[in-house]
C-alpha cells in the first residue's frame, strides 16, 4: 500500500512494476542483474479520487501517456530495492502535485509612493535623453522650459 497522505493511499495491485537491466556504466553487473525498475500506473483504472484522476490528466506531463498511464523509470541506484522504493517516492511526489490547490490571487493597486517613484524615473530618464540631443530643455514637475 503507497501512502500518499494520511487520507490517501494506493494499493500496490494498481501499481505494475518490472524490473529491467539498467543502462551506463557499471561493469558486468549492469549486464547480468536486472536493477532498474519500471513503474507503471494507470490513472483512469485506479482507486483515486474522480478529483484526482482529472487534475493528473490535466497535467502536460511527459511522465503521463496519452492513454492515461504514469510511466516512470529509476536506475540511479544499484540495487532493485532503492530504485522501486525512489519510484514509488517520484510517483507519491507526482500525485502530491495534484493535491496543492494553488491559492487564489487578490488583485491589488499599486501604492502612491511606488506610482510616485515610476514617474519620478521616467522624468529623469527623460532628462538624461533630452541631455543627449544637445537641446537645452528642462523637464520639471511636468512642466517644460525651453531654454535660450
């Protein structure tokens, strides 16, 4: 049984799981033992929460088929063990995912000072332009003075 949270919890029968010989380095044993380990889970056939299911199938997961299958593989480890164990922990993370309800945003306005500080940048940026063009012209407190 992979507990998800203290109300949540998958039954491993809903979660395939083979074994296959890992890939990179590591001598004969990569070539003779079986370590790495592919998670298969279907989220339209389990036991989760309709709520679950639909957020998950929402995702733009690479981890996540067409079909509706979460395929994960782990070889980090050299033993079968600690790589069926991090597969379960990345699946666990994935549906952990789905559970955050992200917060809803109140629309704010920006405060004076900070409206008073954009304008008092813009007038000097516009100053320091004006310099450039050689002209004599002076930007104070929105009012303009066309110097002789």
């Amino acid at each position: 049984m992979l507990r998800i949270s203290h109300t949540l919890s998958i039954p491993e029968t809903e979660i395939e799981l083979h074994a296959v010989r890992a890939q990179g380095a590591g001598g004969q044993n990569v070539n003779k033992v079986a370590t790495a380990i592919h998670l298969r889970f279907d989220i339209q056939a389990s036991s989760l929460p309709e709520f679950y299911k639909a957020k998950l199938l929402e995702l733009s997961d690479q981890r996540i088929t067409k079909d509706g299958v979460v395929v994960l593989k782990s070889q980090e480890h050299r033993t079968q063990e600690k790589n069926k164990t991090a597969a379960l922990a990345r699946l666990k993370m994935l549906i952990q995912t789905v559970m955050v309800v992200p917060k809803k945003r109140k629309p704010t306005k920006p405060s004076k000072a900070s409206q008073r500080k954009r304008m008092d940048s813009k007038t000097k940026r516009s100053q320091i332009k004006n310099s450039r063009e050689g002209k004599s012209r002076l930007v104070l407190r929105g009012e303009t003075r066309l110097g002789s």
